[in-house]
C-alpha cells in the first residue's frame, strides 16, 4: 500500500510541504510560514499574531505603569532619606 501524495489546502495543484500546527492542514511552501519555530497556514497565523498582540497590549501598559509607579516612590524615598543624612553630617 503505497502513501498518497498530499497536496496544498490552498492550491491543489501544489504538492504539501508542510503541515500548520493549529489547524493540521496540508501546505506548500508558499503558505506555510515558520513562526516561533512552528509551521502556521496563513489563517492559524493570523489568528494566532491577533490574539498575542491583544493579550500583550493591555498586560504591558499595566506592567509598565506599575513599574513606573514603584520607581518614582523609590525615587523619591532614597531623596528623603539623603537628604536627611547629608544634613546630618552638615551639623
């Protein structure tokens, strides 16, 4: 019993090359896309670059607000306290 050849999802005519991880289909070269080291047909890439650009947007603004804040209270803490030791060593 021989294998069948494959052909691409999207072009019939082609023969597969590779297969998307997501979706499991059949791809030749031109549709398949290596992201993160991983085979995606064009439409589980897109997805997939949607959803992370989604999920990572709000997660940065409040990771890097936080970050922010806890700088400018450390900031202005080592002042304070400088301050305090250089007028103590001026007396």
């Amino acid at each position: 019993m021989a294998l069948k050849a494959q052909t691409c999802a999207n072009h019939p005519d082609r023969p597969g090359k590779a297969v998307c991880m997501k979706c499991r289909k059949t791809v030749c070269l031109e549709c398949a896309t290596l992201w993160d080291g991983i085979n995606y047909c064009v439409n589980c890439l897109k997805k997939t670059r949607d959803d992370t650009r989604e999920k990572s947007s709000a997660f940065a603004w409040i990771a890097m607000l936080l970050s922010l804040g806890a700088l400018f209270y450390a900031g202005s803490y080592a002042m304070v306290w400088a301050g305090a030791l250089i007028s103590r060593m001026l007396m």
